[in-house]
C-alpha cells in the first residue's frame, strides 16, 4: 500500500513553473533557454529548451536536496517500497558503481552470477571488490542462459563465509528471474547484504501478474533503469535502499562523488513524471503489454522454425526471446534483416536468438508487423541442414581469477595474440554487447574455451566491444612474471 499522495509531481512542475517565469538568466546552459542555439529550439522545441536548467533556489539540489527533488525522491521510494530513493542520470552504470562503492571496501568478497553486466565488474575496479562466481541455470530447450538458484546462492555461502554481499540480475537481460525472498531470506540469516541490478524490471511493482520486484522480495539497495521499462528518458534511473542494514549517508556521498554536479533536469523530471504514470496508469497499460505479449508469443510458436521462451513461474513475460536456430541464419544475421528490410529495431541478438522488450508504449500493430516479418524471414531462411541438439552456443565457465579486476587493471600490461593467449591473464574486458556480459574480465586466466567463443563470436560477426584490438586478434594481458593475488576466488 502506498503511503504518499503519488499524483504529485513536484519537481516537473516546478521545472515548468520556472521555466514560465520571465526570468533574465546569467547561469549556465549557456544555450540561456534556446535562445542561443535557435536549431536546437527548432529540433527539440522550445518548452523542452526552456526547462533545460541548472540548479536554481526554486529548483533543489540533486546533491544535499531539501525541496522538491527531496519530495519527488520521497515520491519514487514510496512507489518501488524503499526507505530512500536517488535520481541517477548516468543510467544504472552509474547506479551499480554507487551501490558497489557504497557498500563494499577493498579486499570485500560479494557473490555474483557469471552473467553480470559490466558495469558492476567495472565497479569492482572502483571499490576494489574481489568476486566470487556461481553459475547461473541453463534453460537446455531454449539454449539460454537463465538466473541462480537459492540453493546454490546458499553453497556459496556455505564454502565461505567472509562473503560479505550478493549481487543478483532481476530479471536477467533475458527475462528469468529467481526466487528472490528466499534468497533474500538466506542473506539476512547470514549477515550478507543483497544488491540487485533490476534496470530491466522499473515496470515489474506495478502489475501483479509481473514477477515481485526486488525491494518487495527484501533487497537491501537496487538499481532501476526508468528509462528501459518504465518510461522516463535515455540514461534516466534511480537507485532504492532500506536503510536497516545500508548506511544512507554513505550512499549520498557516494552518488555525490560519481554523479555530475551539473546533472540533467530534463532527465530528473523524467524519473518525477514516468512515476506518476506508472502509480496512475501502470497497471492499466501493462494489462494490455502482457495481453500483446501473449498475442505475439503464440502467433510466433505457430511458425515452423520459431519458438519463444516462457517459463510461467521464474520469467518476466514482457521480454520476448525469439529462438531462431532451426532457421539457417544466426540470431545475429535475422536482427540485421528485422533492420534493414522489415525496419525493425529489436534489443539485442546472440546466435541463437533476437530479443524484444515490450513496454508501455507497444501497440498491436507493431506486434502483427514483427510477426509478419517473423513469418517471411522463417519462410525464405529455413535449416538447410537438420538443426544440432545443443542450443547454447557456449556457456561461460566459472572464472579463475588470479588478480582481482582492480590490481588488474592498474596492472603493466603487454599485447598478446589471441591465439597465444591461452594461460594468461586478462587485462581487458571483452564482450559482445547488447547485452555486455563479459566473457573475460581483468584478472581472469585466459582459457583455451575463452578463445574459442571469442573466435566464435567473430566468425558469426557479432558486435564485440571493449577491447583493446577493434579486430580482435591480439589482446590485452598482465605483463609476465604474474605477481600478487589468489589462483581462484570462484
């Protein structure tokens, strides 16, 4: 039951009562209200230019807020059932690097799946966290990589004991959830804090057919994307904390040493008034979301060659992953022909499949010219040969780290050629992205099974981002004798 009066918006509105005053402004965008940069005004109109400001009396400070960003964070915490919320403007990258930073010290253990984004490893060279692996659950008929269990959440804990948080994806990139409260539960017991990175579930407290979010389930600190799902603009998140077992303060302090001191109002207006849609209408709408999610993952089983992944319990329905790999070109390749021929923008592609991300503003529309094209493409593309039984294009094995990612990185390093890379350790983080899943992160030993995804990974084109070589053929690693560190923190 929410506690605030969530119809307000109070720093929207006093974003648009200020930038309706007849104000003479000497501060900063120097763009002064558009009038400075009239193609600006005509591309993104002047009311947007107007209310592109700077901290003003009336308007708060993001940094130490006593006004309406105060009022408008107390809003967005009584909406998601956290103690404190924090506008974010740098995206949940930013949010992973301020929860990490605020609750880790150097030398810490925190517990993490193999599928983190990367974000939360480059948080670890922030703070100077050492990771401890578990694999996450392998969905073997769809071929994806699913979320962990609290069994094995819990024989990681068991093995040791100086683990001093979790960190989890809910929902994964993918959709799969687990079962949160318990593992919420199991953390409480053991005196361990559990993080979450729920940048793709801002939507799921507001519709209770939708997996239980992760301040619901008992989380100590999240992080949302309220751009992704729950409407707000690009780079627009927020990070939530209870507050029994999170110090508050150290977590300002922290956004105040990551975040900008000239942070966007435009996109904390965005977070004030995509909360007020989502206490007003949410429900409503994301009723008609799972409706044309359901729509689209029959019409899509129906086609031969095609099948969507759904797992009633553990999964949020709003993400559709299309598996394509009875078809006779790579997930890959059909994102390339959604683009260019059918113009249709999806997620993100791995081998076997493409994802779609269905929110707010979907329509049936846009739902029946997928399918279409689905239809077409799995008419002209079918397997030339009979499909192999193993869907997973690889999995990831869990890591062997003889460096933490920090002394890694601040590491001598030297250049490598992949094919000589086998035993050696990683200076880089590479990745194909979307999603940004590492495949191998500083610290980590090089294995014979890391170089061939990686070659995989090139054979079939895929975007891969991060590393040193654009083309991948030599890679970045620890200069030799390999000094400091433990063989194995997995």
């Amino acid at each position: 039951m929410l506690k605030k009066d969530q119809k307000k918006t109070p720093l929207l509105e006093a974003m648009k009562a200020y930038a309706n005053e007849n104000i003479a402004v000497f501060d900063v965008p120097g763009h002064k209200r558009g009038k400075g940069i009239p193609i600006l005004n005509d591309h993104y109109g002047p009311s947007l230019m107007a209310m592109d400001t700077n901290a003003s009396p009336k308007l708060d400070n993001v940094a130490h807020p006593t006004g309406v960003i105060k009022e408008a964070q107390e809003l967005l915490a009584d909406a998601y059932h956290a103690d404190e919320a924090f506008f974010i403007t740098n995206g949940s990258t930013s949010a992973i690097h301020a929860m990490l930073m605020s609750t880790l010290s150097p030398g810490d253990k925190i517990l993490m799946p193999t599928n983190i984004h990367k974000s939360a490893l480059n948080g670890l060279i922030l703070c100077g966290g050492v990771p401890v692996y578990v694999k996450p659950e392998v969905c073997q008929i769809e071929g994806l990589t699913k979320n962990v269990s609290p069994e094995s959440i819990q024989k990681k804990l068991d093995g040791q004991p100086d683990i001093k948080a979790v960190f989890l994806l809910n929902p994964t990139y993918f959709g799969y959830v687990t079962d949160l409260k318990r593992i919420a539960d199991i953390a409480r017991r053991r005196n361990v804090l559990l993080l979450t990175d729920e940048a793709h579930g801002a939507h799921l407290p507001f519709h209770p057919a939708l997996p239980a979010s992760s301040m619901n389930c008992g989380a100590d600190i999240s992080c949302i994307s309220m751009h992704k799902t729950g409407g707000a603009l690009t780079q627009a998140s927020a990070l939530l904390v209870r507050r029994d077992r999170v110090d508050v303060s150290r977590v300002q302090q922290v956004i105040n040493l990551l975040q900008s001191t000239s942070v966007s109002y435009l996109l904390m207006g965005s977070i004030d008034g995509a909360r007020y849609h989502l206490t007003q209408n949410g429900q409503i709408q994301l009723d008609n979301v799972l409706k044309l999610s359901h729509q689209a993952r029959q019409a899509l089983n129906d086609i031969p060659g095609i099948s969507v992944a759904y797992e009633n319990n553990f999964y949020d329905p709003t993400k559709l992953n299309i598996n394509v790999s009875k078809l006779s070109l790579t997930g890959f390749q059909v994102y390339e022909q959604l683009w260019k021929t059918y113009h249709i923008q999806m997620e993100l592609c791995e081998t076997n499949h493409v994802l779609a991300i269905l929110s707010l503003g979907d329509s049936e529309q846009d739902i029946l010219r997928l399918i279409e094209a689905m239809k077409e493409i799995a008419t002209n593309y079918p397997a030339e040969t009979q499909p192999i039984d193993a869907l997973l294009p690889f999995t990831l094995e869990e890591p062997t780290f003889v460096l933490t990612p920090r002394e890694a990185y601040f590491s001598e390093k030297e250049i490598v050629p992949l094919s000589m890379a086998n035993g050696r350790i990683s200076g880089e983080s590479i990745m194909a992205y979307p999603p940004g899943i590492p495949i191998v992160s500083p610290g980590e030993r090089i294995t014979n099974h890391i170089l061939d995804v990686l070659n995989d990974l090139k054979k079939k084109e895929a975007f891969i981002v991060d590393q040193f070589d654009p083309l991948l053929e030599k890679v970045l690693v620890v200069k030799q004798p390999e000094t400091q560190g433990v063989e194995s923190h997995a």
